[in-house]
C-alpha cells in the first residue's frame, strides 16, 4: 500500500461537498488551488497500512481535524472564487 495523506482525502471530499454551493469556478486549475492552499493551512495526517487508514478514519483527532478542515476549505474556496487564476466562465 502506498502512503496516503489522510488530511488530503478528507479536503477533496469537502471540496466536493462545499465547491458546488459557493460560486467559485469548478475548472481544474481552481479546484487544485483550492486544494493547495487549503492543504497548506492543515497539518498532514499520513498512513501506510489499511489498518491506520481505518483507525484514522475513527480517531478523535480526525474528527476535530475534520473541523479545521471545513474552515480551511471554506476560506480557501472564498479566497480562490475572489481570486481566480483561471478566466471565469462567462454564463
């Protein structure tokens, strides 16, 4: 198994959850810049086993990470959608 960073997966759900409500563009280029700088602001959280990718899944710790997940998603999909690096989409 490969070494996967728990935090990242838990920020591309929210992404998913939070980026069709927000008016932010949805092109690549700003759902990877809402990934990095979200994934910046967030302590990285890595397992290599199937086995701690479930404990994380039920730690305590996750679910506050999860916490501080949402706001740097949130704050990262506000500042991406003022921000764009990308030409909107015009309507």
């Amino acid at each position: 198994m490969a070494i996967i960073n728990m935090t990242e997966k838990i920020v591309d759900a929210r992404i998913n959850a939070y980026l069709p409500k927000s008016g932010c563009c949805d092109c690549e280029m700003c759902i990877e810049d809402i990934k990095c700088v979200s994934l910046n602001k967030l302590p990285p959280k890595y397992v290599s086993t199937p086995k701690g990718e479930l404990f994380s899944k039920v730690d305590q710790t996750v679910r506050q990470n999860t916490v501080d997940v949402d706001i740097a998603v949130m704050n990262a999909i506000e500042f991406v959608r003022d921000h764009p690096r990308c030409s909107p989409k015009k309507d």
